[in-house]
C-alpha cells in the first residue's frame, strides 16, 4: 500500500506526465486542417477555405484566442467565414469575438442558446463559483500540474462579450464554404447540444467532447443537470460507424489512422456502458449509491488504456450521477426520507463522541495518522455547530489541501486545494459584478431576463408586495404584465386592464434598471423611459431587486 507522501508524488506524476499532450502548439492535421492544442483548455481548430476560414470552437479566454488567431493568421490570413460551436462550454465559446468579422456566421445546435441561458443567467453565480474551484482558476499552478482535459483554463480580467448562434439547426446541417463541404451532427454527450463536425472527402470527424483521453467526465462537480450517459454511447456509435481516417478531438492530440481512431472510440463507449449498466443492475438488486461505489470498477481490459485514468472524470461520480439520473436522491432507505435538522444531528454526535473536546482529539489524531478523509469530515461536524471556529476551520483546510495534493483527478484536486486556500484566506473567489451580470443580459431575449428577474427577486423583501406594472417596450412592441406578490413574479404576454403602473421603454433600458446599471432619474431625465403612475413606487419595486 502506498504510503500518503508515495500518493502524492504519483498522483503529480501522473498529471505531469499527461500534461505532455498538451505542449503548446499548432498541428497541422492535412492539408488546409489545424488544431491548436495548450493555448487553453480547450483546442481552436482552422480549416482554410477559398472563401475564408473556417474556425471551430474559440477557446476559454480573450488572451488565448489573440494568441491562436495570431498563428492561423500566419497560415491563412484570410477572414473568418464561420465559427462552429461544437457546444456551449466556456472553453469552446467564450474567445468567438476575436475570430468575428463582419459577415462571419456562427453556427450551433438550436439548443445552445438555451445552454447559454442556464449557465450564464438562471445558474450563474453557483457555477462560477464551483467552476473557479474545479478548474482551480485561482491556485498557484504548482499545485495543479494539467487541468485534465488541457493546461489550464485561461480567465484573463478582460470579459469576453458572447457571440451568440446566427445559425442553428436541430438533427443535421450541411454546410458549404469555399469549397469544403462539413456535416454538422447532433451528438449528446457532455451537453445536451454537444454536435460533431464531419468532413466527409478527408474523412476527419470533428468528435470535440465526445472522447477526450481521460475517463469521461458524466458528472461534472460544479453542478450540471444529469448529463445523457445512454445519448453519449449512442454518440460515440454515431462517430465509430463513420470509419474516420482521422479523428480531431477539442482537446489534446489528433488520432491517425482508421483503426486507431476505431478502437478509443469503441474503448470509450465500452467504459461509458460498463458503468451505466452496473449502476442499472445494482439499483435493480436494491444497492444503494455508496454500496455501488463500492462495487463498480472497470475491468483490467479498459483500465490498461492510459486514455481511461481518471484525470478529469470520476468513476464514483458518475455512478451517483447515473443513480441520481434514473430515480432520484432517495436511495431506498426508509431511514433517509427525513432527516434531522444538521445541527441537532451534529450536537448528538458530539455528545455521544464524548464532547466537543474529545471530537478535536480526534481530528488532531486523523491529521497526525494522515487520516485526511476523516478528519475533514469531524471538522464539518464541529463546524455545524461552531461555524466561526478559527481552529477548526484551519484543521478542515488543512485537511482539504492533503487530500487535494493526494489525487490525481484534476477536478478533484482542483476543487480540494481552492476551498482549502480559501478558508485559509489566501484565495478569494472571482466576484461577480452588475456589470457583468449586463453584458450577459444586453444580449438574452427579454423572456430570459424575466426568468432572471424572477431569480433575483428579494423573497423577504417582496413578501408582502402586491404590485401590478404593464410594461411597454417600444422597440418590440409588446405589452407585458408584470405582477410581484407573495415573494415571486409572475410574467404575462398582455396588458392588465388594472395595474399599480404603466411604463414605456425599451427591452435595454429596462435591464440596465433592474440591474442597477442605470439609476431611474437617469432614464426619466433623458426621456428613455416614460411612467403613468408615481416614479417612488417604480423605485421600491427597482429595489426588490437589488441583492
């Protein structure tokens, strides 16, 4: 058995060794096809056309996508005829606005937009925040040796505007650009609008996220609905029957040869298909999630390819994911339909340990026997009871940063070594901002920044508010209803007959509003908003909004 110093110096090895696929660079595939790989987490792939390029997928960051654009620009340095998403990530959309030019089409799956509007509107403050810690944007490089699926990912303090679709398509396109004829296909897998690129007369498959060379990430830690473990096996046949003679994958190398290309294919979708299947026959045997953890490891036969490490997905995440997925949290325990409040809970197990003394001898004993685990959970046991505890707060990170540098799984460590330094106060989280909340809400249709505003309604403050504003916004013209009562908002494509106020406006001024970018005097002095009604009321409902 490996002792925890041994744990450790593999564990750095491994992600070191990995990070080698990565090396910085601009490959060139064949003719008129390039992938850049290690200039973020994610590769931007060229395909040079008679009528322009071709991009697909632009990277994470305003930084990494100059640098690329920099070396296309050396092989063609013509202007760009189309972005390609292959789907809605971070790390494959957010540099898109270095490659625009004026005529350039983006193009993506019909159900990106809605990707876009989950993660950067309805969920965005959570998945920032749990994103920063699983790619570990704030900790030293030092401690994360590859992010897994690339180097790292790349926020510089610029913010990227976000390119939205100008093209979409819901099964399969067919695109033709200065001669090169691509089909753009369907193919769930990390995301419901995950989409493959083939190019039919080279016979590369654009496979983006559909095979990276570590165990697939079917549950990611910073929140994600489940994602279609099934669809991503019927995906990765979709891709397979193709015969590729060249695979181009969005991060690390290209995979030469029919044959190669055949068997990762097959290998991946195996894996994917052991796991889900041995999840279904142990639910069906009654076992619950812990118990199938337990139970689930992939055969020798799969664990010998190198591509299947679990450097960026977890096995045993995926296995509660998958659970999760079928039926829920309940795990068929009568006993965990209903728990105790987690204070009472943890006062009892404090008493029955022997006291709060004796739990802290306990957490110094698992910090000296290198018992990491546990000590990281008595913390969160005192904790719930003393939240403000200094001591025990440092003893939890403590605990964290060991168990992070002790993994190899990037996400995993990422996230251990972020929360550790952050309860020591040597990291902060990135802070979300009203002006980048705007830049996101200028572009979403005013339906999403009414699901927004729904979100971000103060329940407390609004609880006993009963308003009723019609709201014109002249530059769609359209009428909605707006009605605030009992804590939440309620939207209708109409005009009430009776109501608190009448505003007229248009879909941006209302946002900037709402989101505290513009102050109301402001609006009504330079004539951009007009109100039938008293302006002291519009200015308690604009506070409700203000978190």
């Amino acid at each position: 058995m490996e002792t925890t110093s041994e744990k450790k110096t593999t564990a750095t090895q491994k992600l070191e060794e990995h990070n080698k696929r990565f090396k910085q660079r601009v490959e060139k595939v064949t003719e008129g096809v390039y992938s850049a790989i290690g200039y973020g987490l994610a590769n931007s792939i060229l395909i040079c056309t008679d009528e322009g390029n071709i991009i697909i997928d632009t990277t994470e960051s305003l930084s990494a996508a100059e640098k690329i654009k920099e070396e296309f620009d050396k092989i063609s340095p013509k202007k760009t005829a189309a972005i390609i998403y292959t789907h809605g990530h971070t790390d494959h959309i957010r540099g898109a606005s270095v490659f625009m030019d004026e005529d350039t089409e983006v193009y993506a799956h019909s159900k990106t937009k809605e990707f876009f509007n989950e993660q950067f509107n309805m969920l965005e403050p959570i998945l920032t925040h749990r994103g920063a810690r699983q790619f570990g944007i704030k900790v030293p490089r030092k401690y994360i040796p590859s992010s897994g699926l690339g180097p790292f990912l790349h926020m510089d303090r610029r913010k990227p505007e976000i390119i939205f679709p100008t093209k979409e398509f819901d099964n399969h396109l067919d695109i033709e650009i200065g001669g090169v004829h691509l089909q753009l296909v369907s193919a769930p897998g990390e995301t419901d609008d995950h989409i493959y690129v083939w190019m039919p007369e080279k016979e590369i498959v654009f496979s983006a996220d559909n095979y990276y060379p570590c165990f697939p990430n079917l549950y990611t830690i910073r929140g994600t609905t489940p994602r279609p473990v099934l669809g991503w096996i019927n995906s990765l046949d979709k891709i397979r029957a193709l015969n590729a003679s060249i695979m181009v994958p969005s991060h690390a190398e290209p995979i030469y040869t029919k044959e190669r290309v055949y068997e990762l294919l097959t290998m991946y979708r195996d894996a994917i298909q052991y796991v889900h299947d041995g999840v279904i026959r142990g639910m069906n045997e009654g076992k619950t999630p812990d118990e199938l953890v337990d139970d689930i490891q992939l055969p020798p036969k799969l664990t010998a390819y190198a591509e299947l490490q679990e450097l960026y997905g977890s096995i045993a995440q995926a296995i509660r994911a998958i659970f999760d997925g079928y039926v829920g949290w309940f795990d068929g325990n009568a006993t965990n339909l209903s728990q105790l409040p987690n204070k009472d809970r943890a006062e009892k197990y404090i008493e029955l340990a022997g006291g709060f003394d004796q739990v802290m001898t306990a957490i110094s004993q698992a910090i000296y026997t290198e018992e990491y685990q546990w000590a990281a959970e008595l913390s969160d046991l005192l904790l719930t009871v003393c939240p403000d505890n200094v001591e025990i707060t440092n003893t939890k990170a403590e605990a964290l940063f060991q168990l992070g540098l002790e993994t190899a799984n990037a996400n995993n460590r990422s996230y251990y070594i972020s929360q550790a330094l952050e309860l020591k106060g040597e990291i902060q989280l990135p802070e979300r901002t009203k002006e980048i909340q705007y830049a996101f809400a200028k572009k979403m249709d005013i339906e999403q920044f009414f699901l927004k505003m729904k979100i971000i309604l103060h329940p407390m403050k609004s609880s006993d508010t009963e308003v009723t504003i019609n709201l014109y916004l002249n530059d769609q013209e359209q009428w909605y209803q707006l009605h605030i009562r009992r804590g939440v908002l309620e939207v209708q494509t109409n005009r009430a007959k009776n109501c608190d106020l009448e505003i007229t406006t248009t879909a941006d001024e209302w946002k900037q509003i709402i989101l505290s970018i513009k102050d109301l005097s402001s609006s009504l002095d330079e004539n951009l908003l007009e109100i039938n009604g008293q302006p002291s009321t519009l200015e308690k409902v604009i506070h409700l909004f203000q978190v």
